[in-house]
C-alpha cells in the first residue's frame, strides 16, 4: 500500500507502522544496520536494505457475517456485494 513518489515510498499506518505521528529526535541506527524510530504507540524497526513491495494483492473471504450478535448469523448465501475495482 505504500505511495511511491519521486522514487521514495511513503509507508502508513495502513502498512503497518506503529502510528503516522512520529516522536521528535527518537530514531536510531544500530551496529547492524537495523533502523528505529519511535512514534505515539511503540516504535518501528526494519533494514532499509531488506525492504521489498509485495505486488501481489490479497484476495478477502468474508466466513460469516453478525447482524448484532452471534445469534443474529446471517446465511452467506444471502449476502451481496458491490465490489469497486481501484
């Protein structure tokens, strides 16, 4: 999900980083080339040169679907979705 732009890749929450709000001054570079950077929930490390872009898009089942409890299951047979190609 990272945007790529001007040859950099921007990563988000959405990638799985801890926040997008980043601590001022908390990153550090260790001997093993491992990088760290604290942020409001926890922090993030990674190798920078380890780095690679998955291209391949997931595919999602839905297995059930609760109206307002457990009880309430509704049949997938039933269910219809509008599916938006991005």
């Amino acid at each position: 999900m990272s945007r790529k732009t001007n040859g950099h890749n921007f990563y988000t929450i959405e990638d799985g980083l801890q926040s997008n709000q980043f601590n001022f001054r908390s990153s550090l570079q260790a001997s093993n080339g491992k990088f760290y950077f604290g942020g409001v929930n926890g922090f993030n490390c990674f190798y920078p040169f380890k780095l690679s872009i998955n291209k391949v898009r997931p595919t999602a089942s839905i297995s059930a679907v609760y109206m307002h409890s457990p009880d309430d299951k509704v049949s997938l047979a039933s269910v219809y979705l509008l599916l938006a190609d991005k």
